[in-house]
C-alpha cells in the first residue's frame, strides 16, 4: 500500500534531515509489562497501515508512504530509569531534536521513563503523519489494549489520497477545479518572485514551560467562560495575546495563530485517522477595549472566521503548489515573523483514567517543535479537571525570561479575571 504525500505533508516532512516531532507524554501508576507494550502497539500497527509506513522517493524525487509490512517494521521503544517527576520534561526535548529516519522505522516511537510505581510515556510522531487528534486517538486505543490486550479496536480504512478526503462533486467541479487550481498557480509564481533572504532566525536552545490548574480553578474558568457566553479556548486566547503585548512591548506582533481540527468542516475524516492536514485562523486584540470587550470581539471574530473556511478549496489550492514547495518552504524558514504564537487548546480529553490493572494519573499537553521559522507554541488540555499547559519555544524567538514572564502574566490574568487566589499545581520548566 502506497500513497503520495499531501502539500502539507510534504512541507511538514521537507527533506526528511530535520526532525518536526509532537511529543505527547502521559502517566500511569501500576505495572506494565514490556510484552504487553509491544503486544499492544503491534495491534495498533494492524489498524493503523500508515503508523507500518515508510517514505521512499520516486524517480522525480517526490515522497510517498510505503507500508512496510515485514515482522522487524515494529514501533520502536526507548527504555530509561526514570528520575523524577520531572523526568519526562528532559526527555522531551530529547525526543525534539531526534530525527526520524523515515526509511528504517515508522514514523512513531515510544519512550518509556521506567518506575517503580509510577512511569512516563512519551509517544513521538512526525508531524507530516498526524495531527494532535489522532495522536490522542492512538493514545486511547494504547490504554485499551494495555488493559486488555483482547480488546477490539477496529481498523481504520486509511486515506490514499484527496480523493478521499474532498467530496467527488467538490472536486470533479470544473468551477472548482479551474479557480483553484489557479490559485494555486498564482500563489506558485507569487512564491517564486518574491525575493527571500537565506540567513534564518538563530534559533538558539530550545525550552519548555510546564503548569497545571488545580480542579477548583479549572471548574471556574469553564463556568466564567459559561456564565458569559464565550469559549474557554477564546478566554486563553485574549490573556495569551494581552500577555504577550505586556511582556515584549513593542516586540510583540498582537497575533496568535489557531489551528483548527478539519474534522469540525469534514465529517469524512474521523478521529482515528491517521492524517495532517489543519486549518488555521489568525486573531488579534482591538486596543481601543478592555479585556472582557476583547474577548467578546475575538468570540465574533473565531465564529465569522470559522464560518468562512474552506478545507475542500485550500486543500486543492495547495495541491496545484506542489511546484512551488521548496520557495513556500523557505519563506516560512527565513521570513521575517509575524506572529506572537501559535495557540492550540485541545480541550478536555476524553480518556478514562482508571482501568483495570493500572490507573492514568496525567496526560499532559502535547509540545512540537519543528524546523519552519518560529517554533513559539502554546498548548492547552484538560484532564481529569484540570487544565494543562506546554510553552515551547527557543532563545532566538522568545527568550526564556520574557517565556516565564508570559507564563506569570496568563495566570495572574486569569486570576483577576475570577476575582479570588488559585492554587496552580506545578509550574515546573
């Protein structure tokens, strides 16, 4: 089995040298035994044909997923003696900076922080293979399998292609095809006339900032958010721009970046695909409001901008950019930025936390790091009622005082906000 690489996916992956890796950790109180790992994740291998594959070049140097169906193709795992709670942090940044090698070994691999009673597991994919949805797809399916190697946990029917992914009638149109296609063509030459500087942003070390709400707070940000008629997600979103404007000054960009699931626009991708594709919206304050009118008037501006996205029209729009990948490539490496982050709340993540022979204590927000210009990225869930955050980002963008002042002043936001103190649980970095 064999498909081409999407756009996006091949700008995610570019040449293959330079790891692109979501890392989603999660711990569990109990034993696990190494065999039920491997059995599990060879079960999960089965459903999944994409997490058996490899990518291989053609003759026109272009990548395709190449399953690899032979007994050594197995997701790999990493054993270390865990050293602390905030062991799996260090190892993250680890796995970062691991490349993968795309030809020997699927794009997904295990690291096991190995305790006594309690241990960490850090899941690591290639971003160009899945999005953050289906990594906590996987997840669940793991747990279920690790609990109870007998489970059924189906199997996927994997996308091949964007025909699996666009309506025939969207993209048979000869409307559609034509006025997309040109688009693209446009967008094409546009990337190969404007002029780009090949000296990248000195990217620097590479951090992470970790904290969690206790359930107190967490209940009172969901039942502020209710009481006044905007989400959680565009909440975070204000106190993270306003934090960032306070912190950097004249610095800051007054941008953050969402990406958006395309399973909300396109119920022909479900949430145990294995797939990369996103959407994205761009959201900025008003300086003239307050906060609580800012956030009034991001709620407008997320429901106007949702409402007007089109995943079937940019997906075939970036399918006629394949020419042009490389000048897209290098003008998101070395252009300018333009933005504070990128913003990404998953929200409450629906696993169960006590299962038969084990209990999962934390799964932690997912980080990612990847090659193209800046790596600042926040990201937000919930579990077990409580809010979880990851700050990933490196010296050369947000340096790591100005990263832990931003932190400080997305709490004590949300904290004035609420009107009363709040316990946060850990803010380790």
């Amino acid at each position: 089995m064999k498909r081409k690489l999407l756009f996006g996916e091949r700008m995610l992956y570019g040449d293959g040298n330079s790891p692109f890796n979501i890392v989603i950790p999660f711990k569990i109180r109990g034993e696990i035994k190494e065999d039920d790992l491997k059995f599990a994740l060879f079960k999960i291998q089965k459903k999944h044909p994409w997490l058996t594959a490899a990518i291989r070049f053609d003759e026109d140097k272009k990548p395709w997923f190449v399953t690899n169906l032979t007994e050594a193709f197995k997701i790999p795992i990493r054993i270390v003696e865990r050293l602390g709670d905030d062991h799996w942090e260090q190892e993250s940044t680890q796995e970062w900076k691991t490349v993968f090698d795309a030809s020997t070994a699927p794009l997904c691999r295990i690291t096991w922080l190995k305790g006594r009673e309690v241990s960490e597991f850090l899941m690591v994919y290639h971003h160009c293979l899945c999005d953050g949805t289906a990594t906590l797809s996987i997840l669940t399916e793991l747990l279920q399998l690790l609990d109870d190697p007998d489970a059924d946990i189906g199997k996927e029917i994997p996308i091949m292609g964007i025909k699996d992914v666009i309506p025939a009638k969207v993209l048979n149109s000869y409307r559609n095809r034509t006025k997309n296609g040109l688009i693209g063509k446009i967008a094409t030459l546009a990337l190969w006339i404007i002029p780009i500087k090949k000296v990248a942003v000195e990217r620097k070390k590479d951090f992470m900032l970790h904290w969690r709400f206790d359930r107190d707070f967490t209940t009172q940000i969901i039942q502020f958010c209710k009481a006044n008629q905007f989400t959680v997600n565009t909440l975070l979103s204000a106190a993270v721009l306003t934090a960032f404007k306070e912190v950097r000054k004249e610095k800051a960009f007054n941008k953050i970046s969402l990406p958006v699931d395309i399973r909300n626009f396109n119920p022909i991708i479900k949430k145990d695909h294995i797939f990369a594709f996103g959407l994205m919206i761009v959201l900025s304050l008003l300086p003239e409001k307050d906060f609580i009118d800012n956030v009034r008037a991001l709620q407008k501006d997320v429901n106007n901008k949702s409402s007007k996205l089109n995943p079937y029209s940019l997906m075939m729009m970036m399918e006629a950019c394949h020419p042009a990948l490389n000048n897209f490539t290098n003008f998101l490496k070395y252009g300018k930025s333009s933005n504070d982050c990128m913003f990404s709340n998953l929200g409450k993540i629906d696993i169960p936390h006590q299962y038969q022979h084990f209990e999962v204590e934390n799964v932690f927000s997912p980080s990612v790091v990847g090659p193209l210009g800046n790596t600042t990225t926040m990201i937000v869930s919930t579990y077990r009622n409580q809010m979880d955050f990851t700050f990933v980002a490196s010296e050369g963008y947000v340096p790591y005082v100005e990263a832990e002042a931003i932190k400080e002043k997305v709490i004590s936001i949300l904290k004035n906000q609420l009107e009363q103190p709040v316990e946060i649980l850990s803010a380790t970095a």
